[in-house]
C-alpha cells in the first residue's frame, strides 16, 4: 500500500529520520570520426548522456517488510536476494546473489566483467562498523595517459575508444565480493551462485528494457560471440520474452563458485579475457595475464560528513576517492544551507523554480571542485592531505558567495582552506555513463548500499564465455594534459583506478549510531543528483521513499541545467531561463533504490519502507 510519510510513519521524520548512463543510436563503426567527436563533445556540454534508454514508466508503490529488504533493478535479482536472506544468509550474500543474476539478466548494466563500490555497516546494539568496499577496475600495466589519443594528439571519438579492447579496465567486482564476503558471509560462497547458474541453464525470459537495449545499440552485434547469444540470423534482437539460455557462464559461474575467484582471475577464463581484449580487430588494448592475477580490491574508510535538518542531525556516508559521489552530494547539500531561501517541498511533484536555481548553482560548484581535484587517491593527494576538507563548512560558506541570483554557467574551482593552490588542470567536461544500484537490509542488523557497473550500456561491446567486459578506462580524461601542460588528475595512469560517480549511500542518526537509510541509483554522473533528489525527498521533506524517487529529476554538470523531460511546467523551464541558464529537458533514466526505517506509531517498533524507480525494472522484496 502507499501511503504519505506524515501520515504513517511522522515519528520517522520527528523522531528516528527527521529529528531526522542512452545507448548509442545504431550507426555504423564506420562513422565520420569528425562527425562524432563534434557530437561527443556537444552531449558532453549540453545534456548528459544517460547509459540506458528510457523506458515506460510504470507505478511502483512503498513496500513495507519487517525486518529485510532487498531492492534491486530486476525482479529475478531481488528473488535471488530474498531467497539467500531467507536460507540464513547475510546482506552480503544476498548480495553477491543479486550482482550474479543481474550480470545475467541485466548484462547491459553490470556483471562479473565490471566493477563495483559497496558501503557495508554492522550494528552491534550501540556499536557500529562502517567499511567501504572499493571493486573499482583498475587501468592494465601497459598502458600510458595518451591511451585515448591518436596519432594527431587528439581526443579519440568516445566510442572509436570504447568499442573494443582498449577501453577495458580490470574487472574488480568479484574480488571485491569475496573481500566482502570472506568478513561478513554467512552462506557458503558456492550457495550464493546458486540462482544465477540455474537461471543461466534454464533461462529466462528478456525483459522489455533489455529487449529495447539490444534494439537501439549499433555495436553490440559487431562482436561474432555478443551476436550470436543476443540476435536471430536476420540481425534482430530476440524478442521480449523469449527465453535465452547461457550455458556458457553457467559454466564460468560453477567453477567460481567452487574454486573461488581465482577460476576468473587466473587459467583458461582469463585466458579468454586477455585474448578478446589484445585481438580486437580494430581496436586492441593492452591488457596481460598479470594485469588480472595482480588484480586487489581495497578496503577503504567511507567519507562521512554531518547534515542537519532542523534540530535532528545526521550522518551521511559514502564512498571516497576514486568515487566523487559523496564529496558532490556533501558539498551541494553543504552549500544549500547557505541558499537565499530555505528548501522549498515540491508541491505535486513539481519542485520550485527559485529553489532549482540555486540547487544547480551549487551543482556547478560542486562539478568544477569535482574536475579540480578527484582521482584515485593512491595517485593524486588529498587538498589539505583530507578529502573532507572540500567539505569543510567554512570552505563552503565561502564558495556559497559565488551563488548568485544569475546563472553561474560554468563555476570556478575553490581553494579549501589551509590547502596549496592545485598543480592539476581541470578536466574537461565528458560524457559519463553506467551502472546498476543495489541496497539490502539483513536480519541481522547489516546493511548495504552497492553500486556497480559495466560503464557504457553493453560496455565494450566484447563478449567473453558468456559475460560483457566494461569499458571503464573512459571514466579517465581522454585529454591527460592542457594548453599549459599540466597534468589532469584523473588522467589515465597504469595501475590507476578512474574516477566515478557512482554513490552508494548510507544514513544514520547521528546520536544512536542507528542506520536510517540505504540509497543509490545508477546513471552516469547524474547519480550524483538522483541520490541528492532522494536524500533531499526523505530527509527534508517528509516524503516515503518511493515519492522521493518518483520525484522528476534534475542537475547540472555546469551549464546547463538539465530537467526530466515532460515532467516541469513551461514557468519552470521560463524561469530559469531568465535567470541565465541554458536548459535541456531530457530523458534521465536514473533506476534509484531506497530503503527507509520507519517507526510504527502503535507500539515503536521498527520497520524498513523502500522504493525502487518506476523509470526502470527494480522490485522490493522482503520479510
């Protein structure tokens, strides 16, 4: 049932809350490259590219469970999650459960070819511990920062660089899974492979988004392996419903599941990855043997900062460099509290134009700090030698004078207090895409927030013993250097783990150490904003989480700002226009997931409210 938050669960925001990337349109490989580096490099400051298509949008409602959650972008996914919670398991297994059938049945998104940031807690009555998890690919040994310029110096064509074997970073999610589930699994690993392995033999039926995906991709069915799984004989895409088998990761799947990562990692199957990624026929890459069996994921400390709402304060948590996720979302809502006006509640789903103006002036704040200075830590040093000092509230209060009544368009960098001035240049604005957002809730008081991806809708286009390699490497600045020839800090490095924007999230109350909220969402740079909107939805104005994020989305990158097609008013859009900004409507496909804890009114007692996008295929499942 759906219900309003301030008429069930009141005591969740004055009590425990409140006192609390679209796919490329079929073209051919042989397109003008002029043609599309000019069309790149136009999306990249106009409107931000999202790594799906869009799709219906349907009506989900809040589903209340009492004591687990699992909201993932498939149904078949959270059935898989649900079923390892109820078999004992914990969230990190459901989890691994979850990311197996989803690298199956959603391949566009994610899989074991790809990465992932997972923010895991565990409550012990008063105590708490917090890990972040860091499966982020990482660049292979032989390559150098020119890696995505050709022979005249220049940047290559986004997908001339993605398509292929170059663009393919070393796959670091199940590493970083067994990282995760050597501390926190409760379920023997092999068990957890369980549904995907039988859903891989016996098949499942294509969903309409997948079906859509395959539909609109021009490279995909370039790669011999990729076209026969996904397509018929004519070059059609098998049609919604028809049930595709892949007993080809079944069988990579089962001998994970019994050897442990190294069955991916080392012998025949990174064999193939090597050989796929090196012989590409017009677009090789450098990845060795040693690339993948040197592969570690880390273990990193989560970058927490406080936000209050009213007299309640909390404690927002997320991923740290290589993601800028959550230094973005701390510095927009850092920098809000300094705003002209106080955060207006969307009245019917339409969000107010005076209070959009200001969000997008702190958003552009926020993405030129982002281009300044965030890249894989163990490369590029912290301002101040502390990330959080670009969180920092009296760096903030000043960046806040910069938020005028007319559009910034495209802001400045700061400076954070007691930090050197950057020898880094900014980099350049470019199209981001990617991922799939996973929260999870256990009985045993664990929660999760993952994050992962394969990039670009179908990554590189490469298919190897029945799973999709990314193309992470173009998350790095294609340019390394400016006019200057200073370098850019997140530009491609061997060994080098590219920045992200990927934002898993989780909140707590700051008094009681008790987690209040676990969110993400996928979609290239817009995460950031999609997470923001969800935040913002339940922690200030009192919304559930589904109406939260069916809430229209909006950002900004720089100029302009972006708006969810058809859902703002022509004032809206008039507007902000008139304050100077240039704005796109577009459609954002962002695929949130939420999951709140409510408080029942009857007898105090706890329980877990959660949505999931209806912009996409997400289901919540629980107890």
């Amino acid at each position: 049932m759906k219900m309003h938050l301030r008429t069930h669960v009141i005591v969740l925001v004055m009590g425990v809350i409140c006192l609390l990337g679209g796919c490329a349109n079929r073209q051919s490989w042989a397109m003008d490259n002029k043609s599309e580096m000019q069309t790149s490099n136009a999306n990249a400051f106009t409107s931000p590219l999202q790594p799906e298509i869009a799709s219906a949008v349907k009506s989900n409602q809040d589903v209340i469970t009492q004591s687990t959650a699992v909201a993932s972008a498939n149904p078949l996914a959270s059935q898989a999650g649900l079923a390892i919670l109820q078999a004992g398991g914990s969230a990190v297994d459901a989890a691994i459960a979850v990311q197996m059938v989803l690298g199956l049945v959603e391949p566009q998104s994610s899989g074991i070819g790809g990465g992932a940031f997972l923010l895991h807690s565990t409550s012990a009555g008063a105590a708490r511990h917090l890990q972040a998890f860091d499966g982020r690919e990482t660049a292979p040994e032989g390559v150098d920062e020119n890696l995505f310029l050709n022979a005249q110096g220049q940047p290559l064509p986004f997908y001339q660089a993605a398509v292929g074997g170059r663009s393919v970073g070393i796959p670091g999610t199940l590493k970083m899974l067994a990282m995760a589930h050597q501390q926190h699994g409760k379920l023997p690993w092999a068990q957890l492979f369980v549904p995907a392995i039988q859903l891989a033999k016996n098949g499942f039926a294509i969903s309409p988004r997948l079906h859509a995906s395959l539909l609109a991709d021009a490279y995909l069915p370039l790669d011999p392996s990729a076209r026969t799984y996904f397509y018929q004989a004519d070059g059609a895409p098998h049609s919604i419903a028809y049930v595709l088998r892949n007993p080809e990761l079944a069988e990579v799947l089962e001998r994970i599941a019994k050897e442990g990562v190294d069955a991916f990692y080392k012998g025949d199957v990174a064999r193939a990855i090597v050989d796929k990624v090196q012989q590409h026929p017009k677009n090789p890459g450098f990845m060795h043997l040693q690339d993948l069996a040197q592969y570690q994921a880390k273990e990193r400390q989560a970058l927490c900062f406080d936000h209050a709402v009213g007299r309640k304060l909390f404690e927002i948590c997320g991923f740290p460099p290589p993601s800028s996720g959550a230094i973005a979302i701390g510095q927009i809502l850092g920098l809000l509290r300094h705003a002209s006006l106080p955060a207006r509640a969307p009245i019917q789903g339409i969000v107010d134009a005076d209070w959009l103006h200001y969000y997008a002036q702190a958003s552009r704040l926020a993405f030129a700090d982002r281009a300044q200075y965030v890249a894989d830590p163990d490369f590029v040093e912290a301002p101040a030698d502390d990330w959080r000092s670009l969180l920092d509230p009296d760096y903030l209060k000043i960046r806040a004078q910069l938020m005028g009544s007319m559009s910034l368009k495209q802001a400045p960098s700061g400076i954070p207090l007691r930090a050197k001035k950057s020898a880094y240049a900014p980099m350049p604005d470019q199209i981001e895409f990617g991922t799939s957002h996973i929260s999870i809730v256990d009985a045993y008081g664990n929660a999760l927030a993952m994050t992962t991806t394969i990039e670009d809708a179908f990554g590189a286009r490469q298919m190897v013993r029945g799973f999709l390699l990314n193309n992470e490497l173009t998350d790095f600045s294609f340019v390394p250097r400016d006019a200057q020839e200073r370098p850019i800090a997140n530009r491609v490095q061997a060994r080098k783990r590219p920045r992200s924007s990927m934002s898993p999230t989780l909140v707590f109350d700051k008094a009681t150490g008790e987690l209040v909220m676990s969110a993400g969402s996928p979609g290239g740079a817009m995460i950031i904003h999609f997470t923001t909107k969800t935040l913002l939805g339940v922690l200030h104005w009192g919304m559930t989480p589904q109406q939260a994020i069916d809430l229209p989305n909006f950002g900004a990158l720089g100029d302009p700002m972006v708006l969810e097609e058809k859902r703002f008013p022509a004032e809206t859009v008039h507007s902000l226009r008139a304050r100077g900004a240039q704005v796109r409507e577009v459609p954002l496909t962002s695929g949130l997931q939420a999951i709140v804890k409510i408080i029942k009114l009857e007898d105090a007692s706890t329980q877990w409210m959660s949505g999931t996008d209806p912009r996409r295929e997400g289901l919540v499942l629980g107890q």
